[in-house]
C-alpha cells in the first residue's frame, strides 16, 4: 500500500496542506499517524475520497518494462521478473505486461503511447517500473502527475540494478548530437546569409528599427 506525506497527499487532491489539516481536525478526512505521531495518508484514502470502491475497480494493473534495444532483451526480461515477483508479494495480480524497446527520451514509443491513451480512456489503475527512467528519461514527474488526474497510480519500485548506465550515457550523448547538429545548421546558415550579399541585405532592411522618432 503506498503512503503519503501530507504535502504530497494534498498535491494530489489539489488542495492546500492547511486544508487538509482543517479535514483531519473535522473529521472530513482524518490522517492516520507513526508512531512518532507524523501524519500520513494512504492511496485507499485517495480511492475513498475520489468516490472509487477499490473492490469494484476493474482496470488493469499494468507492468511496464522497456530497455533501448533489442540486444537488452535480457535486461527486459529481469524487469519482468522483479516486477512480477514484487507485485506478487503484494498480492497484485497483473492483466497487462507491456514489454517496450525504445530511448527514454523518445516519446513517440508506440507501446508507451498506447498505454498512455488506455490511461486516458479510465482502462488504467496501477502501472509498476522497476525505475522511473524505464518509464521516461525524463519529466517523469509530469508524467506522473498526469496519470494521477485519471486516478491512475505508477509504482516505482525503484531497484538500480535494473536502471543501467550505459543507457543514460546513450542519452546524454544523443542529446549532445542532437544540440552539436543544431548548432553546427545554425553557423552553416549564418555563412551562407554573410555569402549572399542580396540576403543579408533583405533581412537588414526588414530588421525592426530602433530609432526614436523625434517630436
């Protein structure tokens, strides 16, 4: 069962943690404490205030695994496993294994893409990663966020042996490539406007002027 902080709990109601605070002392929703008297929230609160009998829930817990390449199939398949036994050990019985080949900065995944859709279309409860840059390089939080305004939960287990490295250094230098091409159009095209003397003359006369007119 996953728990939350007061301030995270009123993120995802869209509410203040002061409001919170007034609910638990009207009884409108009451935090349960530690030991060391800290409130915290649980996800079936989350299910109970947004009016959704968790018995009654038929959408689908989601496992979802991906690694860059075809060559990383055995990767993926520890994904598989970990994931499997961790939701068996919480006594989630998983519909979908979505297994995903593609960079995490790509967000044209097609398999992604369909998931986030079935997200969308309320056939999503729960999706477990092993590590959120297996479900997106980056902007996991954003993502994150999106899922939970369809009521729609993303577990990371977060195991590092199943995040590797090589992949993240893939990723940083396909962004350096990526900025490195843009750079290098951006001086091919500066030179070619500095050879071409009618050009440049065009773009200087349609340049905006910064006289002051004078009164």
């Amino acid at each position: 069962m996953t728990n939350y902080k007061p301030k995270e709990f009123a993120a995802l109601l869209n509410v203040t943690v002061k409001t919170l605070q007034r609910w638990d002392r009207e009884k409108i929703l009451v935090a349960n404490r530690t030991p060391t008297n800290r409130r915290y929230y649980t996800y079936d609160q989350y299910l109970q205030f947004k009016g959704i009998e968790k018995d009654t829930d038929s959408r689908k817990i989601v496992l979802y695994a991906r690694v860059s390449s075809r060559k990383q199939t055995d990767d993926l398949e520890n994904q598989v496993d970990f994931l499997q036994q961790y939701a068996n050990a919480k006594g989630l019985i998983v519909d979908t294994i979505v297994r995903d080949y593609g960079s995490g900065l790509n967000y044209n995944r097609k398999k992604w893409n369909q998931l986030l859709d079935a997200v969308m279309e309320n056939q999503v409860r729960m999706i477990l990663v092993s590590h959120r840059d297996r479900f997106v390089r980056f902007g996991f939080d954003w993502f994150e966020r999106f899922c939970k305004k369809f009521n729609v939960e993303i577990v990371v287990v977060n195991n590092e042996k199943l995040s590797p490295q090589e992949e993240l250094v893939q990723d940083i230098v396909s962004i350096l490539h990526v900025f490195s091409c843009r750079l290098y159009g951006l001086r091919k095209y500066k030179k070619q406007i500095e050879g071409d003397e009618e050009l440049a003359e065009i773009i200087q006369d349609r340049a905006p002027s910064h006289r002051t007119a004078k009164g």
